[in-house]
C-alpha cells in the first residue's frame, strides 16, 4: 500500500461532541487528546515520516477568553504529560505559528520539547498553535524582501524552493494527505501553500471520536487515489 510520507491534519469538531452532550466545549478540546495520541501511534506503525497537526489557528484567538484560556492550559498540561513517551517514541516534536502571542511558560515549555526531540528519528511531528496560512506566506515574504533590500538576493533568482524555505515547513516534503474531521470541507487558513497537491479527505466524525479505523480507512482511500500532479492519466501509465 502506498504510505504518505506526510499528512496534515484540521482536528476539528471538539465543540459541537462537547456540546451535543451538554457540556462544556473546553471538555471536548480535552477528549480530543485521545485521537491525537492515537494518530500518532498509527503514524509510527505506518511509518508514516511527517505529521501536522492543526491545533489552534490564527483567527481562534477571537473565541471567547475563558475558550481560549482553556485551550492553552490544554497545551501546556498535554505537553507536560505527552513529552516523555513522545520522547521514547523518537518523536521529533517541533511547534509552528505565531510563538510570540503565547505564554511565557508555554513557549518555554515549547522550546524545551523541541530541544529535547531534536535528535530523533521515528516520526517529525508539527504542532500548529497560533498558526495561519497567510501569515506563514506573509513572514516568508518579508524575509525574501528583507534578503533583497540586503543586496543578498536578486529577485529575478527567487525560486518556489527557494521561497518555501523561509516558511513554517521547511525541509518536510508537502503534505500527501490532508484530512479534516468536523464536516467542514474547507481549509480555514492551515497550510496554503504547502497543500497544493495533497490529496484531500474530509469526514463528519467529530474529532474527539476519529479513530483508528477510521485513520485506516482514510489511509486506504489515498492509496487508492492517482496523483496526477497537472499530468495526464495516459502520461503515467506510461511512465
Ligand atoms: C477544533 O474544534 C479545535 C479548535 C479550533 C481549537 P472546534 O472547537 O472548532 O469545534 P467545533 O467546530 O466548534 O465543533
Ligand atoms: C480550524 O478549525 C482550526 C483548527 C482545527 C485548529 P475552526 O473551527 O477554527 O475553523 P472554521 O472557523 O470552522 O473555519
Ligand atoms: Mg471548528
């Protein structure tokens, strides 16, 4: 079965399986951990090589604080119960988005799990927090006109390769499989430009109830998918 080596994730739908059993949204940020754990576990198994996973946007900011707040004490309890067996895993942990909106302590916390993760191997796995699209573009952006006005690089040499290297995911191949849970079919500002090509997946499962089968389900539908790339079907039966 052909495996992706990357797959980005939108773990959407904590609210509503919170609220459609009358409690309250921040307890369905909290179950959401299981599948997290779960997916991980999988990723290993499959020797799946990149995960990302999309765990607070840009634009979730404007949720209402005491939301907010309990998604960021979420973060900095999971981490601290995660690390070691992510660790033992070969789990390298690294964190994308906008580092400075975060709390000392997280950010902290953030960097110690990235440093202490840095050396292995197993699975790199990208955690999206404060992360958006735009704003990935947009810093990367800056940092090419920043190397222009430096007398550094000639805009007529800029290359995608060479853009792509200032953002979020330098270095990982693009994302081969996209999956959403919640029911959206949209991409709400995750990797713009890293998802051109990725294959995507969408389920109404919500996400504190993805599980393993259905990770398996999905990784089967990409198996079976042809990936074109602009070229025609004829041209890679040939090839
Ligand atoms: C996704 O679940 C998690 C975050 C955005 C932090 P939601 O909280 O968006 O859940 P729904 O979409 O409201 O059900
Ligand atoms: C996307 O979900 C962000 C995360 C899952 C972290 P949202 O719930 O914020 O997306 P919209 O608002 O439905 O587009
Ligand atoms: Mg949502």
């Amino acid at each position: 079965m052909n495996v992706p080596r990357h797959i980005a994730i939108v773990m959407d739908g904590n609210g509503r399986w919170a609220q459609g059993r009358g409690a309250e949204r921040n307890e369905g940020h909290r179950s959401g951990l299981d599948p997290v754990r779960m997916v991980i576990e999988e990723c290993l198994r499959a020797k799946v090589a990149a995960l990302t996973l999309f765990a607070f946007s840009s634009e979730n900011w404007s949720r209402p604080a005491d939301e907010v707040a309990g998604i960021m004490n979420l973060f900095f309890d999971a981490l601290e119960a995660e690390l070691p067996a992510l660790n033992k895993n070969g789990v390298r942990l690294r964190f994308i988005g906008e580092r400075a909106a975060l709390a000392p302590a997280l950010r902290s916390r953030m960097g110690e799990a990235e440093t202490l993760t840095m050396g292995n191997s197993a699975l790199r796995l990208q955690v999206a927090i404060s992360y958006g699209g735009r704003q990935d573009i947009l810093a990367a952006a800056a940092q090419v006109a920043l190397a222009c006005e430096r007398g550094e690089l000639r805009s007529s040499e800029l290359t995608e390769s060479g853009f792509a290297a200032h953002l979020a995911l330098a270095g990982l191949p693009d994302p081969d499989l996209f999956i959403r849970t919640g029911g959206e079919q949209r991409i709400s500002n995750f990797l713009l430009w890293n998802l051109a090509y990725s294959e995507l997946y969408f389920t109404a499962t919500l996400w504190p109830d993805f599980s393993s089968a259905e990770f398996a389900a999905a990784l089967r539908e990409f198996a079976g998918r042809q990936r074109r790339f602009g070229l025609s079907g004829a041209q890679l039966q040939d090839a």
